[in-house]
C-alpha cells in the first residue's frame, strides 16, 4: 500500500472519529430532553478504483423506530379521548350530588311519597297539604336545574370543540412545514433528525386531539390521515373548517355544524372542499371524545330526565284528575291537546261529567258511554254534555282546550271516572287526557301520549317539515331525513313516508299502542337513537307539532316549561283530594269534607308502574335512581379507562425512549471507544509521516 494510501485512510478514521463524537457530544447535551431521538453517524468503507481506502462518513441519522413511534400515537389518542370523557362525566357526577343527598334528585322523589303519607295520616291539614305541593314544585326545581347544568356542559364542551379544531389547524401548518424542511435536508444530503424530532413532537400531540394514521414517504416527509382514511396532510395541507370555531361562545343546540375539510391556500387561508367531513367520535382523540359527550352522551341524559319528568307529572295528574276539591271549582279549564273539534275520541269505557253545589251534593250529571257515542268526536262529547245537563253547566273545546264550567257560581264542576269501566285513552283517562285537573302543567307538552291511531288525520300542512336524525351508538350520524306531510294524509301515511326514506335502511317504524312513534333499530345498529333537528309542523294550528304529539324526544318533553297549576302553587287548599260519588243521586250527597282518598291515591300511583315507552315499565323512583346511579357508574368507568389509558401511553413512551433515547452510559463508553479510534488513526498518520520523511532523506 502506498504512503498516500495509508495517509489517506487515517485522515477518513480521523474524519469518521471526529463524526461521531460530535454526534455523541449532541447527545450527550440533549439527555433527559423529551422526544429527542438520538443520532448515530453512518459508516461506510470507501472505495476507490476497486480498492479500498478507508471510511466514507455519512450524515447523522435519528436513531428511531417507526411503529413503536405509531404506538405512542395511538395510545395518545386513546389518553386524550379518556381524558375529556372523565373530566366532564365526572363534573355531571358532582351536579348530581353524593348518593342519598338531601338536594339529590331521589331524595326529592322520595320527599314526594313521604308527604303524600303524611297527607293520609293526618287528614290532610294545611300544612301537610303545602308541604306536598311544595315537594313537587321542589323536584320539578331540580329536574329543570339538572337539565340547565347538562345543558351548560354542553356549552362548554362546544367551546372545547371549537379550540380543538383551531389547535389541530395549527399543528397541522406546523407538521406540514417541517415536513418540507426534512424533505429538503434529505433530498441535499443533509442531517434532518432537529427537524424530524419537532416534527415527532407535533404528530404526538396531534394524536392526542384526533387519532391519526402516519405515514412515512421516501423522500422524508409524513403523510397524516384520520382513522377513517380522511387525508389531513400529504404534499398539500388541509385544514378544518367549522362555523363555531374559536368563537369561545358554545352554546348547547340540538345540532351542530359539520366539521370539514378544506384544501389550505399558499397564503394560510381556506381553500375548496375536499368533499370529507368529521361528523362523529369515531375520529377519537380529544376531539372525537368531545363530539361523543356533545352528540350522545348528555342529550341522551337530558332525554331521560325528560322521561323521568313525563312519567312523574303522569302518575301525579291521573291521581289529580280522578279527584277534585270540596267544595268542586266552578271552572275546570284544561291544556292543550293538539286535537280539533272533528277529530276521532278514540275513548273506551265511560266518565261522568257533574255539576255539584258547596254542600257537596249532587245538582246535575251526566254520564257518557264512549263506545256508544255517535258520531265518536270530540264535538259530540261536548254537544252531549251540554245536552244532558240541562243548563246547569257547559262543556267548551275551543283551539285544542276543553272547558267545563258551571253556570251557577254557587255550584262546582267534577269529573269521575266509571268504577269497572273507566273511560281510557293511550292509557289516561278523559279528564287527565284533556288536563282538566292537572297538577303539573307545561306549555310545550300535553303531558299524555296521544292516542292516535293510523287513520286518524295527521292535521299537518304541505310545506311543513320535520328534519329527524338518526345516529349510532356512538353519536355517528347515520342519516337523516326531512319529512313533509302532505295535507289530507293520515299518520299511517306518515308511518309509510318514514319507513321509505332512508331512515327505513336502518330500522322500522310504528304507531304503539298510545299513539307515539315508535323506532325499532336493525341488529346492525343496536343503540341507534332518533333526534328531531327541526320541525316547523302545528297541528290544525294548535301550536302541538308532530314530534311533541309523537313523543319524539324525552316523550313529550316539557320540562324547561314544566310547574306546579298556578292556583295550587298560590293556594295549596285547590289541590284536589277528594273523590266524586259519582253514583249519588240528584239532591245526594256526592262530596264529603275531610275525604282523603286523593292522598291515599298518591301515595297508591307513586308506587306503580308506568308505561316509559322505549325505557320501559317501571316506578318513578326505580327510574330516577337507575338514572344517576349509570350517570355515577359511567363517570367510574370513564375514570378507570383514564387511568388505563395514561398507564398504555407511559409504557409506549417509555418503550420509544428506551429504544431511541440517549442512555448517559452508552454514550460516554462510546465516547471512549470514539476517542481510542481518533487516537489509532493519528498515530497511523504519524507513523506515516516518518516514514514519508525517512524516504526524503534517503533520496537526498
């Protein structure tokens, strides 16, 4: 080998030695840094004209492995998804209230039973009275408080929505610059492992909002997509676009805008429609925890405080309406059914309707045997009342409300059912259908189901419209549907329209037996929930739209305008208690003072059953405390699956960092290896150099 050769060949050791203590003093100062991945320089033998003339030194490359990096990603937005749902399911938990809390809702249902006891055992005195009443008005406080908290979580978790989206946009600008800064180091030769380690930094933090798919390309760059397959980022940046971004005003809706994805202009701004959008949970991350909060978890537990509220003013209004006041009031004024004069009964059994003085005895009555009546509307009830009685008191329906009054102010009026027979409709009888005598009152609800049968007339007008959305479990929008009745149709023509649509691929639709609409999901999409967006539809113009006559969401709903009848909520002595002898003839004694059967009634019905529909047959207080206790169980699952997440993550980290993260040890025993290696290559150059100089001298 040649002088020159071996020159040579310790230059390039001195050159490669030199390399890499350079990359290990990098190291070395970057220890303990986070997401710093370690260099290494690359080695080569070098080769000239076939023969070899020491190392080639290359740049210094990250030290990294790319699918334990993909596995901190993943678990990372699994943490931040289990992150969101934990701390807002656990703030509803802390609306709730502990378990057996005086203020907690079930304390205030148990309240309710408890006062109408005492209303039994003490024949029913003032104050037992007020203090019954006042436990109603008490738990209707707490339901609608519980409802507005709900509704403020939801705000809120709006607003994070819309800080999400702006925080995802600017991760995305960053990626996508230091994408073209490791292309470019990459594509002239250059180390890119300063850039690619921020850029690692932004994906994972990236991955805590969304989950995402990363993809390395040959040229150094990163290619992001959601789970689903929606590019965020390749050579061209997109970016999310949603109306409520970063206005920090959330407010709770029953929708909400889509979240799409534009094409991001050279000048940072939005760009056209790539025609994607994220439209549910399934994007995971934050922000998919997030929409599953907005979109299903808390409008389903405001539903079912809805239903929990139908179901109590119910059970309450069946026992107010079978019993009256002694003396009777003179006018029995009830709320709107969304009916008309024409429209159908679809009453059986029978009631009588009587006319009784101060004294409690019997003035006048009538008694009305629906399946015999003809033609069966609601404007020959009236007609019939009004003729049986003789004058002594009138029966009125006018704009969906009936009244009955009595014509002497001395008198009262009352309304009984039949013992045996009594008269029924959807399950409630004809007072409480009408609401003559409720005790809780709404003017968004009827607070019954309808009744209505299929070829009864829908009332609805061509041009009025329902848009209802159909999501999965998981708050998925699956599809949705505008419907638009056309006058003159039936409800079975509504029926029909809605199992065409594209609602029907999903499951079927169908009137139940108290006249609400009723959605069996296919087995494909178990859990799948109907919404109503909007709808614009009135009845006969009686204000009752077809998603409150249907019980579309929460039943009837109602509960925000929900209170205890005013005069009761004034003067507890109009709370009706006793029951009308409805066998008692002319001139007999048909009320008696001190009757308490009313309250023994309270107390009876607030241990039954009621018909929830979709949740079921079950008790008010049974409902009310499986309600908050799965609000409690989800709030400790989602606690757990935190703690599990945070564990999954550490552990990927810590497998990432002990793979590519600088080890004080290693990098010190390399150092001396590095130094030992710089010294045998420059002792080569000095023995060489004697060599070359003992040559010199032997020529001269």
């Amino acid at each position: 080998m040649a002088l020159n050769d071996i020159l040579g060949t310790a230059v390039s050791g001195l050159a490669a030695a030199q390399a890499g203590l350079r990359a290990v003093s990098n190291n070395i100062a970057n220890v303990g840094v986070a997401g710093y991945a370690r260099e290494k320089v690359t080695l080569s033998t070098a080769v000239v004209a076939g023969q070899i003339s020491g190392v080639k030194v290359g740049e210094a490359e990250r030290v990294a492995d790319r699918f334990l990096e993909a596995t901190v990603y993943r678990r990372a937005g699994d943490a931040g998804r289990a992150e969101v749902t934990s701390s807002y399911l656990g703030r509803l938990q802390s609306l709730l209230g502990e378990p057996g809390a005086k203020s907690g809702l079930p304390a205030r249902l148990d309240a309710i039973n408890a006062s109408a006891i005492a209303m039994t055992g003490s024949q029913s005195s003032a104050q037992t009275v007020a203090v019954f009443t006042g436990d109603v008005e008490d738990a209707l406080a707490s339901m609608k408080q519980t409802t507005n908290d709900v509704d403020s979580l939801r705000a809120d978790v709006e607003s994070e929505v819309g800080y999400s989206v702006d925080k995802i946009n600017t991760l995305l600008k960053r990626i996508h610059d230091l994408n073209g800064t490791v292309a470019q180091a990459t594509g002239l030769g250059r180390s890119a492992s300063g850039a690619a380690d921020q850029r690692m930094n932004a994906i994972e933090e990236l991955s805590g909002l969304i989950s995402v798919n990363v993809r390395d390309q040959p040229d150094g760059r990163v290619t992001i997509e959601t789970q689903a397959g929606q590019m965020l980022l390749d050579t061209r940046l997109r970016q999310l676009d949603y109306a409520n971004s970063g206005n920090g005003t959330g407010t709770s809706q029953t929708t909400y805008p889509d979240i799409n994805i534009k094409f991001a202009n050279a000048n940072g701004t939005m760009g056209a429609l790539t025609g994607e959008k994220l439209d549910s949970a399934a994007v995971g991350g934050k922000l998919g925890g997030l929409l599953d909060l907005r979109d299903r978890a808390l409008p389903a537990f405001s539903e079912q405080m809805g239903v929990l509220f139908n179901g109590l003013a119910e059970t309450l209004n069946r026992v107010s309406n079978a019993s009256t006041t002694v003396p009777a009031p003179k006018d029995l004024i009830g709320r709107q059914t969304g009916l008309v004069g024409t429209d159908r009964l679809n009453f059986t059994g029978s009631a009588t309707f009587a006319v009784t003085a101060k004294d409690g005895s019997m003035v006048a009555k009538t008694t009305i045997d629906f399946s015999t009546l003809s033609p069966n509307t609601v404007n020959q009830m009236v007609a019939t009342i009004n003729a049986n009685l003789g004058g002594a008191a009138t029966a009125n329906f006018t704009d969906g409300v009936l009244t009955f009054s009595a014509a002497n102010s001395a008198n009262g009026v009352a309304i009984a059912q039949t013992e045996g027979n009594p008269s029924d409709r959807a399950g409630v009888g004809v007072s409480q259908f009408f609401g003559m005598n409720d005790l809780i009152r709404s003017d968004k609800s009827s607070l019954v189901p309808s009744g209505f049968e299929g070829t009864d007339p829908h009332g609805f007008t061509t041009g009025e419209s329902a848009q209802i959305i159909l999501r999965d479990a998981s708050g998925l929008a699956l599809t949705s549907y505008t419907l638009q009745p056309q006058t003159g149709d039936d409800f079975d023509d509504i029926i029909t329209e809605l199992n065409d649509s594209p609602l029907g691929r999903f499951g079927a639709f169908s009137l139940d037996d108290r006249g609400r609409v009723r959605f069996d999901p296919a087995t494909a999409v178990s859990g799948a929930v109907l919404s109503v967006a909007a709808d614009s539809t009135d009845r006969f113009g009686t204000g009752r739209s077809f998603s409150s006559l249907m019980g579309m969401s929460g039943l009837n709903a109602g509960l925000a305008e929900s209170e205890v009848r005013s005069d009761i909520a004034a003067d507890s002595s109009k709370l009706p208690l006793a029951m009308l002898n409805a066998s008692a003839a002319v001139g007999e004694r048909a009320l008696g003072t001190g009757d308490t059967r009313g309250a023994t009634a309270f107390v009876n019905e607030l241990q039954k059953s009621v018909d929830l529909g979709k949740d079921g047959v079950t008790t008010i207080g049974r409902f009310s405390t499986q309600l908050l206790g799965r609000a409690g169980l989800e709030a400790n699952q989602a606690s757990s699956r935190l703690e599990d997440a945070n564990a999954r993550k550490a552990d990927a980290v810590n497998r990432r960092d002990s793979y590519s993260g600088v080890n004080i040890d290693e990098e010190l025993s390399q150092m001396v290896v590095l130094q030992n290696s710089y010294a045998a290559a420059a002792r080569i150059m000095t023995t060489a150099t004697q060599m070359y100089d003992t040559l010199l001298e032997m020529v001269r």
